[in-house]
C-alpha cells in the first residue's frame, strides 16, 4: 500500500497482522547446541545440548507446567478463581508463577526456604505466593506441605502436582522428543537427561523410543541422578531415599548415572570459562553424564551422536560459592579436555 493511501487508522489498528510472537509461543523448540569442544579427543562422537534457558521463564520446566496449566484450564480445573498450588524447588514455581502472571490467576507455592536468593526475587516478580518449608526437609518437606495445604481446602485450589501428573511428561513426549529427533534428523544414538520429577526423561525416553524402533540402532536412554541424597544438584532427586514421583518408571533406563556434585561444579566451571557457555548445575551434571556416555562408545570403537538436555543457565545460580573458589574436580577436568587460556 503506498503511504498516501487513505486509510483509517482505527479500522488499521485493528486489521493490522499481529508481529513477532507472544511471550509464552517462544516455550520449545530450543535449539540444539554442538558441544564440539568436549568431544576432541574422541573420534566420531557429537555431544549436543538443548538450550533449555531460552525458554521464556528460562528453564526446561516451562514445557511441562504450561502443558499441566493448559489440560487444567481446559477441563475447568483451573476455572476462575482457583488457585494453583504445587511443591517446587525452584524452576517449575517459577514457570507457573510465569504462566499465573499472563493468564490472570493466582499462584501459591510451597518450596524450601534454602532456594537460592536469585530464585526468591524471580518469584516475587512475577507476583507469586510462596509458603517456606524446612530445608532440612528438602523438596519431600515441600510435597508434605502442599499436600496438607490441598487437603485441608480442597475446593480453593488447582493442585497441579507437578510429580504425579500425567501432562508433565506428556509434554516431553510431544515436544522435546520430536524435536531432539527433528533435529538431528533421526541420528541421535543417546539421550542422556537428568531425574527431577523425571518428567523430561520419562516424555522424551518413551517417544525416541518409537521413533527409532526401527532402525539399525534404537536410541539408547540413559539417566542420570545425585549420587548421595545430600548434594549440590538443585532440581534433582535421588530416588533411592526420595519421595518416588509416581510418573517415575525405575526400569525405563537402559542405564543410570550417578553424578557426584563436584564433577558438576568443574564442568559448569570449565564451560564458562572455556566456551563462554554459562550453564546450570544441573546442565553441567547432565553435560558430564553425556560425556561419560560418549567416552564409553569411543573406548566400544563406535560412533555416537549423544544428546542431553541443558535444563537452564548459571544466572540463577552465580550467588553460590563454587564458581569462584577451587574444587576437587577442577584439575583433572582441564587435563582430560585441556584449558583455552595460557
Ligand atoms: C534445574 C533443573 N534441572 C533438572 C530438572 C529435572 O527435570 P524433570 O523434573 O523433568 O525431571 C529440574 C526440575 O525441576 C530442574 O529444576
């Protein structure tokens, strides 16, 4: 149309197509990051990261609370007025408080108060409730709370439930998986993910599965979890002496890793400093798991292509003490993968 056209601007306004997205289009599809530099020393492996913080609340929990919201408001659980509630750690309290924020209803979390200070000012930002519980009790302390909360006023509130509700790994096995498979144009051998709810190992574990049933070569699935129930890996549970998530299937694994808390810390350590690649603890934990993983087929004299998700960045984490102070896995890390810096 050229500029001297006559035209009414109310009438424009309204017919005018919408540009860019809306906040909440921009939850998957995240990209696929090479993680070449990790893998020079192992001939026909590929490691590869899904950038989970460029999700709009910034995390991978994005994908599974705004699939829980969506199932609710659609079969009226989340009708008006409610309230969503459920137990957190951190990231899926702050995707539902992301989600409360847009949508217009209100949000009521319980979390333990250790959360770091970074996570509290995100929450209130976004203008959400939280009902503190005692770290010492970790998340299961949380799940207890939540639950007494539910029972006691069961008509105010959404429970979204986070661990037990089906639309959490639903959300994997719709998005993340067919993505993971999309992308790497059906080559990924492995997938390597960490256990929370266990949402996202569960979604994309069953449906790679399908996908490669029948190739020469059907996706390996291996997870990974702390190695002791006292650990640095926020997010993540140790399902030995946890809470069980009741969406969690122990024998879906074709194997498991226990990670040790500061081999995480060297790698978030060694990526910022060596990739500018400033990931989450529970990412780093993950990259080293895809790393073992990849080592074990390189040592078989087989190629791999190992994916493994990148659950969110280090900006929620930098107040804590690590980053700068050494630690026990710092040097054999730079050994192993050698340091850019003089
Ligand atoms: C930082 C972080 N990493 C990993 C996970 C685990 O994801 P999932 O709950 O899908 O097992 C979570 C879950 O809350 C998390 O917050």
């Amino acid at each position: 149309m050229s500029p001297s056209s006559t035209l009414d601007p109310e009438t424009a306004a309204v017919s005018a197509p919408s540009l860019g997205v809306a906040p909440l289009e921009r939850i998957g599809n995240t990209p696929l990051i090479r993680l070449d530099a990790l893998t020079q020393h192992l001939s026909g492996i590929q490691i590869l990261g899904k950038a989970e913080w460029l999700n709009p609340g910034g995390s991978v929990k994005d994908r599974a609370a705004s699939n829980i919201v969506a199932a609710a408001q659609r079969t009226g659980q989340l009708g008006a007025g409610k309230i969503l509630t459920d137990a957190t750690s951190g990231n899926t309290g702050i995707a539902y408080a992301m989600l409360g924020a847009a949508h217009g209803f209100r949000v009521q979390l319980c979390m333990p108060s250790n959360v770091s200070i970074e996570r509290k000012r995100i929450l209130a930002a976004y203008g959400a409730e939280v009902i503190w519980t005692d770290p010492a009790d970790g998340s299961d302390g949380a799940i207890r709370k939540v639950r007494e909360l539910v029972a006691a006023e069961p008509d105010k509130y959404f429970y979204a439930d986070q661990y037990g509700n089906d639309n959490n790994w639903l959300a994997h096995y719709n998005g993340t998986a067919n993505e993971i498979w999309r992308q790497t144009e059906g080559a990924v051998t492995h997938f390597v993910a960490a256990l929370g709810t266990s949402g996202t190992f569960m979604g994309t574990t069953r449906r790679l599965r399908e996908l490669s049933a029948n190739q020469p070569r059907p996706v390996q699935c291996i997870s990974m979890q702390p190695d002791s129930p006292f650990n640095g890996l926020e997010g993540l549970k140790h399902m030995a002496t946890a809470i069980v998530p009741p969406i969690y299937d122990p024998h879906l694994a074709d194997r498991n890793i226990d990670m040790a808390t500061e081999r995480a810390y060297a790698m978030a350590k060694w990526l910022g400093h060596n990739q500018g690649m400033l990931i989450g603890v529970s990412a780093a934990a993950a990259v080293c798991a895809a790393l073992e993983v990849a080592e074990d087929e390189a040592a078989a004299g087989r190629e791999a292509v190992v994916v493994t998700i990148l659950c969110d960045a280090a900006d929620k984490y930098l107040s804590e003490r690590f980053w700068t102070e050494p630690g026990d896995g710092d040097d054999a890390l730079a050994r192993k993968l050698g340091s850019r810096r003089a």
